[in-house]
C-alpha cells in the first residue's frame, strides 16, 4: 500500500478510489487522460507575463508584483509549490514594500491548469495572509475549478514520485511534453 503523503485531510472514500488507481497501476494514465498538455511557460520572464496577466484581470487594485520566478529550492527545502512574500525596506522616511511570488520549478513540466491553480493561490495571498473562508473564496472566485485542480494537483504530485507502469527507467510525468 502506497502512502498518499499529498492527499491527507480527504475523505477516507475518496482516499480508497486513489489507492486503487495506484494499486491498478492506473494514476499516471488518469491524470494524463485529464490534462494530456503541459504549458509553454518555462522562463521567469514568460511566468511573470503570465501572473501579470491573471492579476490585472482578477486583482487590478492589488499592490504591485516586484518578482515573479520559478524556484529549484520550493519543492524539496520548504514543502510549499508556491510562495508569496513581502519586503518591507526603508527608504528615506518612507516604508517600500515588494511583493514576490516563487513557484516551485516542478511546475514548469506540469499541466497548465494546475500552474494557474498555484498562481491563483499565490495572487489570493495578496488580499488575504491565511488560509481561511475569504482567502478559499477569493481563489474561487478567480478560478471556479479552484479545488478541484487542487486535488489533481496533489493528484499529479503523488503520479510523479511513483514509478509508472512498464517504466523500468524512471518516472515520466504526466501532462509532460516529450
């Protein structure tokens, strides 16, 4: 039996019907089924046109972005697919603030409704610090599938750290353009 490290806190129902998928050696066929494509977004360039784009659409009044990058550390140091932090400095008798947002550089390989889920998620952070019923509505609000792409997101995670059926070499991602 496969741990399901990304999926604790669901339902023990739903945590069967995925533990069969694994066990079936179906996980990685799912999810590819579900988001064959990978997205064109590899640069921090292209990421922060992308993330620009979705907060002028969504959160025009929102402070500026100061950055926006992939990072190789997020993954494997913090345990978080994305993070959004705030710089205070002074400058003469003024406090400047930046905001960056860090997506984990897996994401770069990953379908691209999960990447705009992580991006949603970061964006939210901007009006909302914690995760409570306003933050989970304002993500909502900016994707309707917010939860749902949260869950095969998780889905995904779990799919790429198991070896996939008659693979003997190593894992291939799903949603991954080869």
């Amino acid at each position: 039996m496969t741990p399901l490290k990304y999926l604790s806190g669901y339902s023990p129902e739903l945590l069967a019907q995925v533990q069969r998928l694994v066990d079936e050696g179906r996980l990685h066929a799912h999810i590819a089924q579900r988001y064959p494509d990978a997205h064109e977004v590899r640069s921090d360039r292209a990421l922060y046109e992308y993330v620009l784009e979705m907060k002028n659409e969504c959160l025009r009044n929102s402070e500026p972005l100061a950055k926006v990058v992939y990072d190789n550390k997020l993954h494997v140091v913090q345990h978080a697919l994305g993070t959004h932090t705030t710089a205070v400095r002074v400058q003469g008798q003024k406090l400047k603030t930046k905001r960056e947002i860090r997506v984990a550089s897996l994401f770069k390989q990953a379908p691209e409704p999960f990447l705009r889920m992580i991006v949603v998620h970061e964006l939210a952070h901007l009006r909302h610090r914690d995760h409570d019923k306003k933050f989970y509505s304002l993500c909502e609000s900016m994707e309707p599938a917010y939860h749902q792409l949260e869950f095969d997101a998780r889905l995904w995670l779990l799919a790429r750290e198991l070896k996939p059926p008659g693979d003997p070499g190593g894992s291939s991602e799903p949603g991954a353009v080869n």
